[in-house]
C-alpha cells in the first residue's frame, strides 16, 4: 500500500486523530523499531522503518496512546 493509503486508513479508523499526531506515532514507533523492537507484521527486511511502523498502526496492531479529544 501506499503511504497516502495508508495514512488515510488510519484517518479513517481513529477520527480523533490527525496527520500531525499520525507523524509524532510513526516516529516513536520506528525509533522502536530501529533500537530492537521486533515488528508484529511479516514482512521482508527490505522494508524501511517508517513505513513498517506506518503499517503497523495502519493495521490496528499497534496501539496509539495520549491522543484524547477533549470536549469543551
């Protein structure tokens, strides 16, 4: 998939959340990835980072938290 499918998929499963949030995510999680964290998708080593951590939240396997909409 690509990278707008997959951000709009993410857009569509979390309202709340937005593109910027959807960043701060990938990021953190590929920091994961690159200091040893194994990935909960299988897939080939040919992969880069960002984009596993883009699919992995894309496919609801990793849960993204502190993003809480606030009601005024």
């Amino acid at each position: 998939m690509k990278v707008e499918e997959l951000t709009a998929k993410i857009l569509d499963n979390n309202p709340n959340m937005d593109r910027y949030q959807i960043a701060i995510s990938v990021a953190k999680r590929t920091d994961q990835l690159l200091n040893g964290a194994t990935s909960k998708l299988n897939v080939s080593k040919n992969v880069k980072a960002a984009d596993l951590a883009l699919m992995e939240i894309a496919e609801g396997l990793i849960t993204v938290k502190g993003f809480v909409d606030i009601e005024k």
